[in-house]
C-alpha cells in the first residue's frame, strides 16, 4: 500500500479539524502554520476533501473549514481511498497462467480486505484524542 505525502498531509488536515473544529471553523493559514504544511497543498487538500464531502468551507472572517461529519465516523480507509484510490491496487495483467492468477488475486484480495477491515477501525476521534493527549502540556507541580 502506498501512502503519499498528500495522503499524510490530509490526515493531518483531517485531524486537526477534529481537534480545533468543535468550536466552529478553522482557519487553513492557522492549519498550515501550527502543522507545518505548506499552504497551497493545504488549499488544494482542502478542496479535495471538500469534493469528495469531508469537509465544508464557510467564508468570510469568521469561516474556514469544518468536518461534515462526527470525528467517528471517519475513518482511515475512507480517507485513504479518497486520496490515493484502491487500498493495495493491483494490475490487471494480459497474459500469464490462469490457476496462478487466480491465486494471486485472491491473496491480493485478503490482504486488501484485511488491511481496509484494520484502517476502517481507526477513526479521526481516536488520532485526534491521543494526539490532543499527548499535546496538551504535562501539569506543573510546586512545592
């Protein structure tokens, strides 16, 4: 499976809106700065996901970007195919042996549905839970 930067990139843009979004949209510039990606993958990013209806855009002063759905209802395998397309393609080939090919593609098969079943029960709710965890700072004690 092939994971791009662009994949990488939108899972962070994803995530981010879970965990800023609650109160109402989010900024791209202030995505882009706090997240380090660059802004104009971040514009077309965005309307990637607003096309396939992850997310909606509101202008104005007070607009930016927001999740259509709950953080738990997304999933990592929704998200992956709407960035890159089939989990584990494989090629379509002409030619070869037919009982091989057949094997193959069914061991393809397996491994595409055991890799969609795992990335579909990982949602944006738990990546944006643990990792609003693991940001928040550690509480100063004084003595």
């Amino acid at each position: 499976m092939k994971v791009s930067s662009k994949t990488l990139y939108t899972l962070h843009f994803l995530s981010a809106l879970a965990i800023k979004g609650r109160k109402g949209p989010v900024h791209l510039r202030e995505i882009s700065e706090e997240y380090a990606i660059p802004f104009k993958f971040l514009e077309q990013i965005a309307i990637l996901m607003k096309t396939v209806g992850l997310v909606r855009g509101t202008r104005g002063k007070s607009g930016g970007y927001q999740l259509t759905e709950q953080p738990e209802a997304i999933d990592l395998a929704r998200v992956i195919k709407a960035t890159e397309g089939e989990i584990l393609p494989c090629a379509d080939i002409e030619g070869g042996n037919d009982v091989v090919g057949g094997l193959l593609d069914k061991i393809f098969q397996d491994q595409r549905d055991l890799v969609d079943s795992r990335l579909t029960g990982i949602t944006l709710a738990h990546i944006a839970e643990t990792a609003r965890r693991r940001m928040e700072p550690a509480p100063m004690f004084y003595l």
